[in-house]
C-alpha cells in the first residue's frame, strides 16, 4: 500500500492499494472511534461495494445508516444536500459522527459539503471509486454542490480526515468513465511535471494505475500545502476547467466533467498560442495524449456560446478572467485576460 500525507489546515493520510474495502471498518478506526456512519452512495457504486464496506464498518464495530441516491451528476443539487441534512436530523446524527463518501467526484463532493455544514462540521471519510476521483475531487478538500448558474457555485473548503483508494474498485469502471479520469491526469504532467508528461507520452496509464494516482496525489498534495484555498497556486489545477465547465453547462451536464476538461485544456493551449500568451504551441503534445487515451479533442458549440456560459465561473473577476496556459512543456502559468477578449481566445482555440 503506498501513501500520501497531505497537511493542510487538516493533516491526513491519503492511502492507495488494491483489497483496502475488505478491511476498510479496521482502517477507519485507527483514526475515529466507534460512532455512527452516514455512508453516502449512488446506487451503482452501492450495489457494487456498499454492503462489502457496510459489512466490514459494521463488524468493526460501527453503526451504520445509508444515504443512496440516483447516479449521475444531476445528483449534485441542492435538492440532495437538504434531503441529505434532513436524513442526519431524523437518524438523529451528532457532531462526534462520521460521513463516508464511497463512490466518484459526484458522491465525494456533495457528501464533502453535507459534511461541512451538518452541525456545522462533521468528520469525513472518502473512498473514490473513479479515475477522477482517487487523482483529484478526495483530495484537496474542495467539496460543492451545482447551482443552475452553473457547477460548483456552492461549496466550502472541507478537508476529509482519511482517504481511502481501492484500485481493485476501477475493474468495474466502465471504460468509458476510467478514460475521462484520465483528462485530470494529463492535466498533471501538463501543468507541473513535465517528466510525468514524458510517462503519460511512453506508458499505458491502466498497466501503471497505482503509480499514477500516487503521483498525481503528490502532485496535488504540494500544491494543496502551499495553497489550501486558491489564493495562487492552487489555480493552476484549474488548467481546462474554465472552459471545460462552459462545455458542461452548453451540453446540460451531457457531456462529463472529464471529457469537458480534455476539451477545454486543447481550446486554453491553443488559445494561448495563437494570442501570444505562449511561445510555443504546446497542443502538439497535448493532443496525442488525450488521443491515445481515447479523450475528444473538440467540441460541437461555438465561441460565443462557451464565451457566454463560461461568465458564471468562479475563476472571474469584475473585468477580467483567470486563465491557466501553457508556459513551457509541464509547466503552465496563470493569466489574467480582460473578459471581453476570452470569446476571441475561445474562437483562436478553436481553429
Ligand atoms: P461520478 O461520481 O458521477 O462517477 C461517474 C459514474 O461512474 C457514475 O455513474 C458512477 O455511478 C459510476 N461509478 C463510480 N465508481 C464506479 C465503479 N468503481 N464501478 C462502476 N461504476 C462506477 O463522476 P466522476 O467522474 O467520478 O466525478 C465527476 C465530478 O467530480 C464532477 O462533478 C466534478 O465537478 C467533480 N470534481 C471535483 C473536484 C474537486 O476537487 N472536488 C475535482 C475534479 C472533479
Ligand atoms: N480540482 C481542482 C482543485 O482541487 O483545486
């Protein structure tokens, strides 16, 4: 089993191995004492793991009730959160209890912030079930729920207390979900490693998957240290997120988070060459990567369309926009752009 220990303004171990479910109730009680568990799902990740871990909480002596609700990222909606922040009130859940997310990005986050604001704060665990989820959303601690605006307007910095990744869960993945993890990995090598960008061009990423995660962890843990809540740094992991939650937003959450971001690092690297934000066009290289791990590379709406509904991030200021670009290969810098040049930069990147 390999870790990662994160310290940020919570310390925590972020463990990665294969056959951690099994024995998930001992783990967790190295660092929480007997209580009650919230355990929060959606009903495919449930069906395939949830009572294996409801079995191994139970016999560790735990006591446990579940939240399961309907997969898909429409499942991350004020509407959960309430029923979520009613259901502890009627299984009378206390500050001293335990929340545990099992499943991806979507279970995570929203199970992040039910936890962040139940009695104001309770302890939470996170097991990731998906590509995305182990390499970023457990990580880190920004946990949100999706506004009609637009994804992950309301939210809070909340780290977990533990993070468990299972590997052997990613067998069930379907393929198509494993390879949108992928974008976050790519992300990676392109915003801060450029000797995992070489790996990710030379190896498989399934045959190396626990050396990936742990060093996309790591790669995020040193971030996550030096700027828990994006005041700089942190920003940088924001590379295709931009435009990528523009892309969710235009195809009604049609298209994933994963698939969006792949779009959206092309259209920012792109983008920032043609306007003269980077020396050179690093979209050579980004684009085999992404093609190789079977990610799109474009998208069906126009300029203006991602220009409008890219308004609502949270990336942007009164008159200006925080966009992350390629400053040399695996390393990129954050720009300020004024907004009503970010349709032309969307267009060039387009082109
Ligand atoms: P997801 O949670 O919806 O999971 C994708 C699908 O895979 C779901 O249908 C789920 O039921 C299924 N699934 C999950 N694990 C499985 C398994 N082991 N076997 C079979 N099926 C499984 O989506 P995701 O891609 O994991 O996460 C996307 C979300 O993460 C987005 O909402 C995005 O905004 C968020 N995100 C958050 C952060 C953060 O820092 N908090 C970072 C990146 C992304
Ligand atoms: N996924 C972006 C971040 O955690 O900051």
């Amino acid at each position: 089993m390999e870790t990662v220990k994160v310290s940020a303004s919570k310390e925590y171990t972020v463990h990665i191995g294969s056959g951690i479910l099994e024995s998930i109730g001992e783990k967790i009680k190295e660092i929480k004492r007997l209580c009650r568990v919230v355990l929060i799902s959606d009903d495919t990740v449930f069906s395939l793991y949830g009572e294996k871990v409801k079995k191994s909480l139970t016999d560790s002596g735990y006591s446990v009730c579940e939240f399961v609700f309907p997969h898909g990222e429409d499942a991350k909606s004020l509407e959960n959160f309430g029923k979520i922040m009613e259901f502890c009130a009627e299984n009378s859940i206390t500050r001293t209890d335990l929340f545990v997310a099992l499943g991806g990005g979507v279970t995570g986050d929203l199970t992040g912030f039910a936890a962040a604001s139940y009695l104001r704060g309770v302890d939470f665990v996170q097991i990731p079930t998906t590509v995305l989820a182990m390499v970023d959303s457990s990580v880190g601690g920004k946990t949100a729920v999706n506004l009609n605006a637009g994804k992950n307007l309301c939210g809070a910095f909340y780290q977990p207390i533990a993070v468990y990744a299972d590997c052997e869960t990613l067998n069930t993945l379907p393929e198509e979900t494993f390879n949108e993890g992928c974008a976050e990995i790519i992300k990676y090598g392109m915003i801060l490693d450029g000797e995992f960008l070489t790996f990710l061009q030379n190896n498989d990423i399934r045959e190396n998957i626990e050396y990936v995660i742990k060093r996309c962890v790591e790669i995020k843990r040193d971030v996550v240290n030096h700027d828990e809540f994006e005041k700089g740094e942190r920003k940088l992991l924001n590379f295709g997120h931009t435009i990528g939650h523009a892309i969710e937003k235009c195809s009604n959450l049609t298209i994933s988070h994963g698939n969006a971001v792949a779009i959206g690092m092309v259209i920012a690297t792109k983008g920032a060459y043609e306007v003269g934000m980077s020396d050179e066009d690093f979209s050579d290289t980004l684009i085999p990567i992404l093609q190789k791990n079977k990610l799109p590379i474009t998208c069906e709406y126009s300029a203006e369309e991602l220009f409008r509904a890219s308004l609502s991030d949270k990336k942007r200021s009164l008159d200006t926009m925080s966009l992350i670009v390629p400053e040399e290969y695996g390393l990129c810098k954050i720009m300020k752009l004024p907004v009503e040049d970010l349709q032309n930069f969307i267009e060039k990147g387009m082109n």
